[in-house]
C-alpha cells in the first residue's frame, strides 16, 4: 500500500494517543499523526516523562508495519504441504465456521478430551486485552489445556519473587541520581533505551558505570568498564562479591539486621566463594572482581547510592534463577536500598495492580482442573504420543501474539511437530512468519494502530492506554474480536463474551487507576514510594530481603541461593569447546520487525560474532560461511570475526526467521530444550557448539580480517 500523501488545506488531520504494545522496559507514549484516515507518521509523546519524546528505530516505523505490502489482510486457508507457506484466501465465515467444527470434535469426545487442544500465546503485544483477555476466556470456557509462559522471564520473576517477594524494585528514573550503576546482562542501548538517558545524565554528573556482560556490546562501549564474564556464571561472580564486601566489611549491619532473612547462613555461604575461585568460573582476572566490589562497597562507605540495572539474559542458563537471587541480594549488604537512587531493577511489573481474575475469568474452568503444557518445550511436547502421564496429545493448536517456529529452542523438534498432518493449527498474525507457514488457518490480526488497549510496564512505573489510531486495515480484526466470534460458532453464549474492548480497558485496573486518566493523558503513573524498601516493607511473608527462602526449602529445594553450573558448562566438551549466546539483533525485537526491509537492510543478514583467538584456532575469515552444530542441529551463517566476542564465546545474533536464513533454519536450530533451576524457564545461552568452514557451500570470505574498533 502507498502511504505517501500530499496534503491540502482541506486534509483533515490528527495526533491520537498510544503506547507501544512490543516486548520491551520501556513501554513508550505514543502519538500517532492520522491525516484522512491514513497514519503518515509514529513518534514518542513529549508529554509522558519516560518516552520523553523519543522512540527506538523500531517502532519509529511503525507504518512499515501497519501498511507493510505483505500484510495479512483476509482469512487464509492453506492448500498446499505445511511448510510450504501455499494459501488461498477464504471468508471470515468460511474460516470461523471450520475452526468451530474441528475444536469442537476434539472437546466433544469426553470430559477432559478439549485438553488436546492449546493456546500458544506470548508477548506479541504485551497489552493486557489483546494477549489474555477474550482469548483466556475462550480457553477457560472450552477446557482446553494451560500455557505455562515461560518463554522469556519466568526464572527471573521466581528469583524475585523468592528474594524480593514480587516483580519490585527502585525506580527507573532515579537511575540518573545514582553514584554508581551496573549494568548487568542488559545491552541498554539497544534494549531499554530509555533507561540509557537515565544511566547517561548520571554518568554525566560523575557516576560511574560498569556493563557485566559475556559480550561486548554497544551499551559496554559506552561504560567506564566492561566485564566479560563466561555465559551462567553470573552467580559466582555474586557470591565473591559478597566475600569481599564480608571481608573488607563493606556492610550495612543496620540493615541486614532489621531487614533482611537469613543473613547468618548467606554469610557463611558467601565465605566459601573467594575472588580467586569465582574468577576462575567465570573466566576473568581475580582482580576484576576485587576492585568491581571495592567500587560497589566504596558506595556503603560513603553513602552513596549504588545501583544494579539487571536484564533477562543472564537468567537463560541453567542457574538463572539463583543468579537473580543472589544479584537481588546484594543491595541489602550495603543498605542501598536507603537511597532513592539505590537498589536494583529487573522488573518493576509486579507493582501494578491488575486485576487478571477479571479479564481472564478463569471461573469459567469451573471444576475442571486442565493439564499445564511449558511452552520451552513445544518441539517435545508436540511429538508426544497420548498417555496416562502426558494426558491426551496434542491435535489442535491456536498461535497467538507469537512465533514459535522461530523462536521456541531446538527448533528443529518445533518444525517436526508443526509438521505433522494430524494436527491442526490457527495461526493470528500480521504475516506469513515461519510459524504461519505450517498453520491450517492464517487469521488476519490488527497491529497497535487499528485496536484499543491498556498497558503495564516492566521497566517503569506507568500505566498507559491505546487508543486506535485508523480503521483496521483490510480485513483484519482485532484477537478480541476473533476469539468473540469464535466463541459465538462454538455456541458459548455466557455474558462475559460479549464485553467489549473499551470495557475490558476499564477492567484492566479497576479502581486501582484512573480511566479517567488514561483517557485524558494517555498514562496515569502509579503510587509507588521514592524509596520503596528503605525501612524493609519488602512483599515477602517475612516483609524483609529473604537471602533463605522457607517456601523453596518446604519443596526440597536448597532454601539459600547458590551457584548452579549450566546443563552444558564452557570446557566439558572436547567435540563443542565454545559457549554460543544468542542476543537479539540491536534493530529487530526477539522475531518481530525482521520482514520490515528498511531494519533488515541495516542488520544486514544473519551473523555468529567470534573473537580472532577462535577464528585463527579454526582457519576462518571474516565473511565466510560457516557450520554451527552440536547434537541438536545445524546452523549456517556467516561469521563475522569481532571484538565483540570474547575467547571462548560465540554470539549468534538472532532472531532471524528461519525462511531468510542460508539454509531455512535461524541460531534455535542448536538451542535446548532443557530448563533453569527456578521458573521452568528455557535455557539458550546455556549451549555449547562447534564451528568450523561450510566447505559445500563454496562460498569463501569476503573479507579479510580486521579487528573491529569499538569507539568508547
């Protein structure tokens, strides 16, 4: 579609308020310039604090999206192999009636028979309408099995929660106060921008920052310091903190005795790790470690406010739920979280007050208590035949708000289960993704601009609402509106089903937040303290910091945190020596954005960063080819020979679909299935691989070897 428009005087134009609906901290204020019913233009609103004005690169081309010449615009039904992405277009009559008629075969067979049929849902949109609300119902009315959705967060939410009592932390914008910030497996630059402008006016005033990251990313450029630790071992690297902090007595003991649970036992715990033992874990210098906690003991001793800004990535290992007991727990040692300006951040999404009991009625189950299916293990989960363990096996899927096929780990068992005949897959969606292509149905889904929404956040303290900007465009409805109309062919006709999306708006909150306000301003900020824990009042049973957790030690589990060494630890293999991560490409987010060409023309095509140490071990050059392989699969790419990589470690940037790789496949092809410690979450930066020259392909370097200069 062309969106390019001459305007006259008579063009009737206006600015309507929203937010951004991607997986992302920052949650940004949206305004959206419609000029005769056309968007022509997304930019950050100037009058909400955090967004400030400013958009990332992304959502900046929001149009591209909304107006993308390859946007699902009908019902599409598939008529060729599935794989082979072959459709012809149906009605919404047609499509709905046939979805009815298959699920209900399937729940007709007995009481618990609608347990073969699940949602796969993520956070496509993170608004609260458009990901769990109709949709819940639906599921809920029917008996279809549960989702755990664990995909990207859930090891980090349980460390939290098991250290913290919830999701809670400082407040982003008191970042730019702080004295000291460590920036702990977050590339922020590219990842949460707008706490970047918070951590920059500190670093401007004097503060000084630090990025512990195995990779050397844009956000490390930009630090005092860079500490390139192995992938999983960000616990150990705590716990030798704690002994030098314990050693040096760099402690508030005011705090830890008033506030804090179980201190003694962390204590003696902590003791066991020396610099010289974590260091050799973590594959870094004794000495990174003595003067990272002298810096953050200094803070203690000055009363300073030290502050940690953690991210996702250092929990999709193994020991991922440990490492964010441990890093949460280090801001009571100095008593940091005194200060406005000190404490922690990972999630700030458990201070909001939603009330998902009424969006997502989960009375409608009634009696029924359906089976949990982790959606880390769908390539497993989708293969497994019926039994008593397992329950019945799964023959309907209904794909939502995600792309499993692209993203789910070791997809290789993914696309053989999406494969099958027997099973009969719904896809919502904006395009044809790799996911898409293997649906029975493709529905067309509206993007943020066309539907109405209502937004929390997990990297501030805000609520915001969405507003839509233009008409849906084609045929496209909005997943509320789909899964009404479903439910109506199934012949559900409870009240629930009939409220509509500005309705469910109003529920979000309840009387937590004013709708007035939302309305109003587009946002409404929530009550939370300037200094939330500064006299405890932690949402734990203790109401203090719980360094021992008697919930996990009732289940048999160790009730203090501890070091877990990944499923697959660096140097345990002699057939796969290098410890691969797969952070997100900076201008695509997790797999959206990948078919926006303006995006795709800047990442270029999909790339595996290798330090020249590993490279030169290997014969490789910059541009070549290369095989990336382990026990699960195998990944072509090229290689770019890179700073950003450390000895030992290999970033396979993704994540690309797999249909715009070498070889239809993308870096999950050799990820795991296996879990964390805490959360059932998946673990892929815990994977090891070998790399070596795809000679079939023919292809040599198309470069020579220049080390890349990363300007600080």
């Amino acid at each position: 579609m062309n969106t390019s428009l001459t305007l006259t005087p008579s063009s009737s134009t206006s600015q309507v308020l929203g937010a951004c609906p991607h997986d992302c901290p920052d949650t940004c204020s949206m305004l959206t310039t419609v000029t005769n019913g056309i968007a022509i233009k997304v930019q950050g609103n100037p009058a909400h604090p955090h967004t400030d004005g400013a958009l990332c690169t992304k959502v900046s081309r929001y149009t591209e999206r909304t107006y993308h010449p390859e946007r699902i615009l009908h019902p599409l039904k598939r008529v060729g192999p599935k794989g082979a992405g072959q459709f012809e277009r149906v009605s919404w009559d047609t499509a709905l009636a046939d979805i009815a008629t298959r699920l209900q075969a399937i729940a007709s067979r007995g009481p618990h028979a609608a347990q073969a049929i699940l949602p796969y849902s993520y956070a496509g949109t993170m608004g609260l309408v458009q990901s769990e609300s109709i949709a819940a119902r639906f599921f809920h009315r029917l008996g279809a099995s549960l989702l755990d959705r664990t995909i990207c967060a859930s090891a980090g939410a349980e460390g939290l929660t098991q250290t913290l009592g919830g999701k809670v932390g400082m407040r982003v914008e008191f970042f730019a106060e702080s004295k000291l910030i460590l920036i702990w497996g977050s590339n922020s630059i590219a990842s949460n921008l707008h706490f970047w402008r918070y951590a920059n006016q500190a670093k401007r005033d004097g503060a000084k920052l630090i990025c512990i990251d195995p990779r050397k990313s844009e956000t490390a450029d930009k630090c005092h310091e860079h500490i390139a630790l192995l992938p999983g071992t960000d616990s150990a690297l705590a716990l030798a903190l704690m002994h030098e902090l314990i050693t040096h007595d760099w402690l508030d003991h005011d705090y830890l005795a008033q506030y804090t649970l179980g201190w003694p036992q962390m204590r003696e715990r902590a003791l066991q790790w020396s610099p010289e033992r974590a260091a050799a874990v973590c594959g870094i210098a004794p000495e990174h470690i003595r003067s990272l906690a002298r810096d953050y003991g200094a803070c203690a001793a000055s009363r300073e406010p030290a502050a940690i800004r953690m991210n996702y990535g250092l929990q999709r290992v193994h020991g991922g739920g440990n490492a964010v007991r441990l890093i949460a727990s280090l801001p009571a040692l100095i008593g940091a979280w005194r200060h406005r300006a000190g404490g922690m951040l990972l999630s700030s999404s458990g201070q909001f007050p939603v009330d998902r009991a009424a969006l997502q009625r989960p009375d409608l189950l009634g009696e029924r208590t359906p089976r949990t299916i982790n959606m880390s293990t769908i390539g497993d989960d989708l293969l497994r035949p019926s039994s008593p363990a397992f329950g019945p096996a799964i023959e309907a899927l209904i794909v939502y708000n995600s792309n499993p096929v692209a993203v789910a780990p070791d997809s290789g068992k993914v696309v053989q289960g999406f494969a099958r005949e027997d099973l009969f897959t719904v896809v919502l969606e904006h395009f044809q993704t790799d996911t898409a292509d293997y649906a029975d149905y493709i529905l067309p889904a509206t993007t943020q601009l066309e539907h109405w929404d209502v937004h929390s956040s997990y990297g501030h303290t805000d609520a915001l609402l969405n507003r839509p900007a233009i008409e849906p465009v084609g045929e496209a409805k909005p997943n509320t509106q789909i899964f009404r109309e479903l439910a109506a062919r199934v012949g559900f006709t409870d009240a629930c089903f009939a409220d509509s999306d500005q309705d469910l708006c109003r529920a979000a909150y309840g009387d937590a937040v004013s709708f007035d306000a939302l309305m109003d301003q587009g946002f409404a900020s929530l009550a939370v303290p300037e200094a939330p824990f500064d006299q405890g009042n932690f949402p734990t049973v203790s109401g203090k910091c719980e360094f021992f957790s008697a919930r996990l030690a009732a289940q048999g589990m160790d009730g203090l945190p501890d070091h877990v060494p990944n499923h697959e630890p660096f140097n345990s293999s002699a057939l796969y020596p290098l410890a691969m991560i797969s952070p997100p490409a900076r201008n695509f987010l997790n797999s959206s954005f990948v078919n926006v060409k303006s995006l795709r023309d800047i990442e270029g095509e999909p790339l595996l960063e290798m330090h020249a140490s590993d490279a030169a071990q290997r014969g490789l050059r910059g541009g070549e080819v290369v095989r990336v392989f382990n026990d699960r699969g195998v990944y072509r790419c090229k290689v770019k020979v890179s700073a950003r990589a450390r000895p030992g470690v290999v970033n396979g940037l993704g994540i690309w679909w797999r249909k715009l790789g070498l070889d239809g496949t993308n870096v999950n092809q050799v990820t795991s299935q296996k879990l964390t410690d805490l959360g059932r979450a998946p673990t892929f930066y815990d994977c090891l691989v070998q790399v070596e020259t795809d000679k079939a392909s023919g292809a040599g370097p198309d470069q020579q070897f220049v080390p890349e200069i990363n300007a600080s």
